[in-house]
C-alpha cells in the first residue's frame, strides 16, 4: 500500500518551526510541494509565510498526511501525539516522522502507544539549520524498508545523505551516539579556544592549523559559519539542546548490562553534560 502512493502528491506538515522546521518549510515551498507548518508562535510572526502557517494544532494534522516532527524534546513530542487534539487522536492514515533526536526507548515506547493508522516512522536528521537552509541535511532512518523507499522523495528534497539504518529505532540510536561525538568535540573545540587565549595564541591560527591537521573536526572547521559556535551555555539555545541530546544517549545505555565499559561511558557522557554548561559565550 505505501508503494502506491506517491509522497510528494500528499500535504506536508513540519511541526515545529524553528531554526531547522522554518528553513525545511521555505524549501518545500520553494519546490512547490503542498506543505503547512505549525509552532508555538503565531502565524504573524512569520512574514511572509502567515499563510502557510495552521496555528491550529486539530486543523494542520487534519489537514496534512505526512508530518516532519521538529520539536525541541519529548515534552513536545507527547504533546504532538498524545495531547489535547495529538495525532493519535487521528481517525485517518498519517504518516509521523521523527526528525527531533530523542531518546531510543522514548520513541520505541510511544510507537507501542500510536493507533494502527499512524504510521511512525524514525527519520532523525543531521547538518545542523544551514544544513536545512541549504537542503543538505543527512536522514538515518529506521523504518521498514517500504517505508523508506516511501518516504525517500520527501527527504531527497531536504538532504543529500538518506541513509537506511534498519528496523525503527535504529535511526534514532545511531543518531544519539554520532550527537555524543558532536558534543565532545564542541566542549574540546571550545576548551583549546579559551587556552590558545591564555598561552597568547590566535584563536583563528589554531583553527586553521586543526582544519588541516589531526585536530580536524566538523564544529572545529565549521566554527566560522556555525551560527551557535560561540555562544554560551543556555538551555533554550544549541548548546542547550546538545544537552538535551547527551541525556538522550544516557537513556539509551540504559538497555546494557551494568558492565566497566558502560561505566566508563557514563562518565564521559556526564563529564560531557557538566562541559557544556560550563561554557561562557565567546566575546
């Protein structure tokens, strides 16, 4: 049944639009897909766009059949799906992608929750909101491989690296420990920043010198175009949402036997958190 349909003649919904939701929005649009998108805020706080925003919880999930969950966390997530006017209060099919990063257990627990005619599907992302803007996200999916071949024309339009991890909750696992590595190396990025600093060295030499060395990293080479790259520790900013993603992968090895290696991994993932609020923003 899924094979029949073609993704890209449905309405689209992005629920939550942020700094990733709004620029996947404009980019649907931009390619004249039929595509609605829903926030907390008011539709008038987007010019331009009101139109395309269904401020309306109950109206944008009847009026769209896929929708791309942007949302901050599982507070907002179970208020998608299990709230007043949620998803699962959907009498007809929808398909309900999970792009936030989330716990694994959270997401296989409310999948065990979801009425047969919402079609959940794992679809974590990657690239960060220019990655969004640009349509240049990585997708790790963790469907049924119908599913996947189903929803692979939406994500081609958003991104150019749609990788098929396996069955649900796959997608989102991986993404919890490649989120693990980001968040180490932005504490250690940002850590060699504040000493370069202190031992009278250039900040944009030492960069520049890890770009091309074994410092090299994603965040490190990036630093300049990464518009959360300097700031301070916030929880409602990118820094914040690491955080966030950090204790996702706690709850994640949860699952493992109490072993020294998963001690030795709880360490560094709390070591990793107390990093990150540490941070003060770069002046």
């Amino acid at each position: 049944m899924v094979k029949e349909i073609n993704i890209l003649d449905l309405q689209i919904g992005i629920a939550g639009c942020g700094e990733m939701g709004f620029p996947m929005l404009q980019v649907l649009l931009k390619n004249k897909i039929c595509a609605f998108g829903h926030d907390i805020r008011k539709s008038l706080e987007f010019p331009d766009f009101s139109e395309s925003l269904i401020e309306s919880k109950k109206q944008f999930f009847s009026m769209c059949d896929v929708i791309l969950s942007v949302v901050r966390d599982e507070k907002q997530t179970l208020d998608l799906t299990e709230g007043d006017c949620g998803i699962f209060k959907q009498k007809a099919r929808k398909y309900f992608l999970i792009c936030s990063t989330l716990s694994p257990r959270f997401i296989r627990d409310l999948k065990s929750r979801a009425p047969k005619n919402i079609i959940m599907i794992d679809c974590p992302m990657s690239g960060a909101s220019k990655g969004a803007r640009e349509a240049s996200l990585t997708f790790m999916v963790g469907s049924s491989k119908d599913e996947y071949t189903f929803v692979l024309p939406l994500l081609g339009v958003l991104g150019v690296n749609n990788i098929y991890i396996g069955d649900f909750g796959s997608g989102m696992t991986i993404k919890v420990l490649n989120n693990f590595v980001t968040s180490v190396t932005v504490t250690a990025v940002r850590q060699v920043l504040d000493c370069a600093v202190d031992l009278d060295l250039s900040r944009e030499q030492l960069l520049k010198i890890m770009d091309c060395s074994s410092g090299q990293s994603w965040f490190g080479s990036n630093f300049g175009k990464i518009e959360w790259a300097a700031l301070g520790y916030s929880e409602r900013n990118t820094i914040g949402i690491l955080e966030k993603d950090v204790e996702a992968y706690l709850d994640a090895l949860k699952i493992l036997p109490d072993t020294k290696r998963k001690k030795e991994c709880l360490d560094l993932q709390k070591a990793t958190i107390a990093s990150l609020r540490s941070l003060r923003k770069i002046i």
